[in-house]
C-alpha cells in the first residue's frame, strides 16, 4: 500500500537494455556486411561511434521521454515515437561525426 514509486526510466530498464543491444547488433551488422568483417577493432573510429551510438541512444532515450507510455501506446502512436527516436539518435551520430571531423582538421 505504501510502496515507494519507482522513477520513470527505471520502471523500462527492459526495453532501454533491449533497445541498446538491438541498435548495437545492427551497426556491427551493418559494419559486417560493408566490411566482410569486425572492421570496428581495426579501426578506431568505428569502435568509437560503436561507444558514441550507445551514449547517445542512453541520453537521448532518458532526456527525451521516449520510453513513457511505451505499453499503452498503440501500433500507430508507437511506430511515431521509434521514428522520432531514431531519427534523433541518427541528427545526433552525425553531428558527433561532423564534430570529430572539424576536430581532427585543426592543428595541434
């Protein structure tokens, strides 16, 4: 009767944890099928937007709500919010790629 209610993100650890492993297995795919291979350990910027895509999938996921309602939402209202994600965490891997690209151009 008197439980302590759990924070909101906390209540869906189950689907944040689900979505990460998801979303890693289809960039490592992905790095599969381009490469013939895990091309991600040989080359350092792979493996680091391998670690980018799982930080911004975590802030972006908890800073923008995207798992409220995810159970009582229906088939429409769900496939609306998975774009809106994903296509958030895309805008933010490319400006993290952008932004590792102007970096590497200045001088030390």
């Amino acid at each position: 009767m008197y439980r302590k209610k759990t924070s909101s993100w906390l209540k869906h650890w189950d689907f944040i944890l689900l979505d990460l492993i998801l979303l890693e297995v289809s960039y490592l795919l992905a790095q599969w099928l381009r490469h013939g291979s895990a091309y991600y350990r040989e080359a350092p910027l792979y493996r680091n937007v391998f670690f980018a895509i799982a930080a911004i999938d975590l802030v972006v996921g908890l800073t923008m709500g995207s798992y409220r309602g995810i159970l009582r939402r229906g088939y429409w209202l769900e496939a609306k919010a998975v774009a809106k994600h994903a296509i958030i965490v895309t805008v933010c891997v490319i400006v993290y790629l952008w932004i590792i690209k102007v970096l590497e151009g200045l001088p030390n």
